[in-house]
C-alpha cells in the first residue's frame, strides 16, 4: 500500500531574499475582523483639580498600604469625568461619531463642575473601584446640574447613531484608583471622604481612544468638540447605522472610567 503524503500548503510568494510563507485560509463565510478603535466620550478636569486629587491620593496610597490593600492608582495625567462609553469602533465610524458630537453641542454653554467627596463602586465596604464625586449632577450632591445636560446631548446622539443606550443614571465621577477584588474600604477612605477639592470649567468635550496596557490604561485624544463648534460636515446619514459595535460588545464590564456595567450606584 503507498504512503500517503503530507498535503502541501499554498505558499505566498515573497520578495527577493524573503522566505515563503504559508498562506492562511478563512473559513467560509469568516470574515476579517474590521479594524476599530476603544472609544469614549469624556472631560478632563483641570490642572488645579488634577494636583489637588494627586495630593489627596499620596494620603490614601499610605492609609492603604497600612491596610494591606493592592489598589491600581491612576496617574494624574489620566484624571477625567466620562460622558459616555462607546467601547470598540470601526474606524470608519469615528467621522461620523465626531459629527454628531458636533451637531448635539451646538450652542451648549460652558459649564463649571466641582470634584469633591470620594467615594467607591459598588460600596464602601465591597469595593474594586475608588473615586472622586462631581457636584451638580443627578448623581452628586445636588440634582440637575449643567453637566447632566451635556451628558444628556452627548447620550442622545450616540443612541441615535447605534450606539447601546445608558440604563443607569448619570453618575459622574473622576476615577482614582482600582482593585483587582473586591475588598472593603470604609476606614481608608472615610477620613477624607468629606474635603472639597477643586473646580474645572469645560467649554467642549473630547473624544477619548482608551488603550489597555500592562502598566495601565492609555487615553489619546482623537478629536476635541468645542460647544459652539462651526465648520465641520454634516452628520454622514449614509453612516447612521448601527454597526459601530461589534455583537457581544454591549455585554462589556470593564469601561475606561471603572464604573463597571450593571451597578444601579
């Protein structure tokens, strides 16, 4: 009986002094994952805020180290308040994500918003979050403050453009740090749960790409909206669809602010 004989695989050929290499085959109906990007909405807070959240912190790294607790610190740089998370984008959405940030902003006044009290996701006393609260909101110290309105905009536009609509209330907030379980954090945070730390005032938001990294998260700034924005395009109703997400997307846990998806807080 003859000896079957290995099935030789197709070969890409190469440029001179390249090897060859075999060529992969899809499976049918596989498609090519497009490319895409991490995105989200947000602000950053001010440089006076950033340094007053930096200090506050230096004490609660010392409380927790006291209390054997392992906390993820955000560095300073990264320090803002999330509108509103897309998660992953086609890259031939993001044009059309910036137009209709533009289009819902238009006219929007500057706003002015404290960071004051910490606090943490879930609770205090089971704990993977720490945070710094924002004043003014529905989900602060007083209700209906402006930034809920550009977080109301900001909501309307993505929704209408597919994006998976925000169940929870808007609860804005600057993360400071993360645990990789949940412990409880009542007596390293309750000494200063209580300071007022400082004010930022926005007249636009940005439009954030969140790379996750060994060291941490990274965020780049792919497109700055101003509220009284002029000049740019009309929405692209040819790319109103609701394709940005990828199926299995909307399940996500983890967003770039740490507020993990599915707490009512």
């Amino acid at each position: 009986m003859a000896e079957d004989k290995p099935v030789e695989q197709p070969v890409e050929k190469r440029g001179e002094g390249e090897r060859d290499k075999p060529v992969e085959k899809r499976g049918e109906g596989e498609r090519e994952k497009p490319k895409g990007k991490r995105l989200f909405v947000g602000v950053r807070v001010s440089v006076q805020t950033a340094n007053a959240l930096a200090s506050a912190c230096e004490t609660l790294q010392r409380r927790a180290r006291d209390a054997k607790l392992d906390f993820k610190w955000v560095a300073p740089a990264n320090y803002h308040v999330t509108l509103k998370f897309l998660g992953f984008t086609r890259e031939d959405t993001i044009g059309a994500v910036r137009d209709a940030l533009v289009e819902a902003l238009r006219g929007a006044e500057p706003v002015k918003f404290r960071t004051a009290r910490l606090g943490a996701f879930p609770s205090l006393d089971k704990s993977s979050v720490l945070w710094a609260g924002v004043e003014g909101t529905s989900g602060g110290s007083s209700s209906g403050g402006p930034l809920d309105d550009i977080a109301a905009r900001v909501e309307r536009a993505l929704v209408a453009l597919g994006y998976p609509a925000e169940h929870r209330p808007f609860h804005a907030h600057v993360t400071l740090a993360r645990l990789h379980e949940t412990r409880p954090v009542r007596d390293v945070v309750l000494p200063l749960s209580e300071q007022m730390v400082s004010d930022t005032r926005i007249d636009g938001v940005t439009l954030f790409e969140s790379e996750t990294k060994s060291s941490g998260s990274v965020y780049r700034d792919l497109h700055r909206i101003p509220f009284k924005a002029a000049g740019f395009p009309d929405l692209q109703t040819e790319k109103r669809q609701t394709e940005p997400l990828e199926l299995g997307d909307e399940t996500q846990t983890d967003t770039d602010d740490g507020w993990p998806r599915g707490h009512s807080h």
